[in-house]
C-alpha cells in the first residue's frame, strides 16, 4: 500500500511536480543513450515522473517547503501568486513549455558532447577507406560510418564506467531544479547562448584533437605511398593503398586507445563542468538540500 505522505506531497505539489517532470522529460528525450528508440515511451515518462518525485523536496527554484503544506509555491522573481491554483491557466502552460526548454537545454548539450566523437570517426573514415560504409548507428540515432559508430560505442561506455547517468541527474538535473527556473532562464540568455555556442566550437575542436594523431599518420601514409608510386611507376603500389591504410589505422588505434579513453573523460566532464558554471552564473544560491 503507498503511504498516504507520499500521495499528500504529490496533491499538494501537483503543478510543481508536472513542472519539474516536464523538465526531466525533455532532457530524457533529447539526451543521448536515454532518447534511443530502443527505450519504450512509457519507461521515459515513468523515469521522468520517478526523476521529479525524488527532487521535489529540494526544489529550491520553486520555494517548495516540503515539511510545510500550506506554503505559498511561487517561482522567484515572478508573481507572488499559488502555482497551485493556477494549473489551468495559459500562465502554467507558458511555464510547461519554459521548463521543457530547460531540460531541452541540458540534454542538447550533452547530445552536442557526444557528436564530438562521432564527428571524429568521420574525419578519418574516409582517408582510411571507410567513407562508404555509413549504416544507421542505434546510438546517435543519424547515419554514421563505421569508426563514428566505434567512436560512439566508446564514449556510452565510458559514460557509464565514470558514472554519467549519476552526474547527468544529479549534477545537471537535480542542481538545475536547485538553482534555475523558467525566470533565471529568461533573464540568463546569454550565458545559456555563450555555453551553447563554446559547445559547438568545441564539438570541432575536440574532434580534431582526437583524430588528428591518427587522420595525420594516414596523411603521411598516402604521401609516402604516392612518392613510391611516382619513384618506381612500375611498382603498382596504389593498388595497396587501402589495406595499408587499413591496417595503420587499426594499429594506431590499438595504440592510441588508452589515450583516447582519458580524452574520452576528460570531455564528458568537461561538459558536466559547464552546467556547474551555468547554474552559478544564472542560478539562485542553494541553501540547503544537499550536494552531489
């Protein structure tokens, strides 16, 4: 039998808890490895309702008092009016799709992480000879080939190993619900487009740092194979090509693989590292509720 506390704080914080898990929805359907279509719809939404219930409590951008029913629930720096009273109104529908766009935020960010590896895999891809070899990769959920897919399947496993699904709950969700709302967004809409746009420029950057060891080896590979074939015509050593390029750079990533995971990592916690700067920068001062 549900405790009838927990059915009480659900009635009596029912818009915020739709607020929230609008929230945690949008993030679910946007993140990566969560937005797969391998998951059913039901299991987001009851992940997303679990995610609200839970932070409730301590949803501090809500001036939620959970030990105290009869508490005014109010956004801050909006009007002083109940949310409670105002589920039906076109004001609770603007805050829905305002606090949609939150969640949207977070997991666009962390969807822009992973393209960074993906994008990686295709730099090289074709230089290596697997330019052609595009299929549907399950994970980015685009048309990606071979080594973007490899690249993918990397980092979701990295991801998991150093915890990500913890952080990106607890660090970026559970600490947005602390910190901003629909108001800290609208008066915050530069940081958010600052930390949007460095993403994207890092997407690039991070790319070619990681492929740069092994998209310059195979540069240095067709020039050195292109000089013999001029040296000695006779010689058909274009016809070589691919195998050998193949083969470098399948021992370069046998090689390089370790450093990739630390770059790997280092990435990812780079990105939860920037929703930490954007909720200090936009956000309301925790006073209670916890750390990570």
């Amino acid at each position: 039998m549900v405790d009838s506390a927990v059915l009480n704080n659900i009635l009596i914080f029912g818009p915020v808890f739709l607020l929230i898990a609008a929230r945690a929805l949008a993030m679910i359907q946007v993140a990566p490895l969560l937005s797969s279509d391998a998951i059913p719809q039901v299991a987001k939404i009851a992940l997303a309702g679990l995610a609200a219930f839970a932070v409730i409590p301590t949803a501090e951008a809500f001036h939620v008092a959970a030990n105290n029913p009869n508490a005014i629930v109010t956004l801050p720096g909006g009007s002083l009016s109940d949310l409670r009273h105002e589920v039906f109104s076109l004001r609770f529908l603007l805050l829905i799709a305002g606090e949609a766009m939150i969640g949207i935020i977070i997991g666009f960010y962390m969807t822009i992480i992973f393209a960074s590896f993906s994008t990686a895999g295709q730099f090289f891809s074709l230089k290596m000879g697997f330019g052609a070899s595009e299929t549907f990769d399950p994970v980015a959920q685009v048309e990606n080939p071979l080594m973007g897919q490899y690249f993918n399947l990397v980092a979701m496993l990295i991801f998991v190993t150093i915890g990500g699904f913890h952080e990106l709950f607890f660090g970026g969700f559970w600490r947005s619900v602390q910190t901003i709302n629909v108001i800290s967004l609208i008066e915050g809409t530069e940081p958010v487009v600052t930390m949007i746009v460095s993403g994207l420029t890092r997407l690039f950057l991070d790319a070619i740092i990681i492929a740069l060891p092994i998209l310059g080896t195979l540069f240095l590979t067709s020039l050195t194979t292109g000089l013999i074939s001029k040296a000695s015509p006779q010689v058909n050593i274009l016809s070589e090509g691919f195998p050998i390029s193949i083969i470098t750079a399948f021992v370069l990533l046998l090689t390089v693989l370790p450093f990739m995971i630390e770059a790997f990592t280092r990435i990812i916690n780079a990105g939860f590292g920037s929703f930490q700067n954007l909720y200090i920068q936009i956000g309301r001062q925790i006073t209670g509720g916890g750390g990570i």
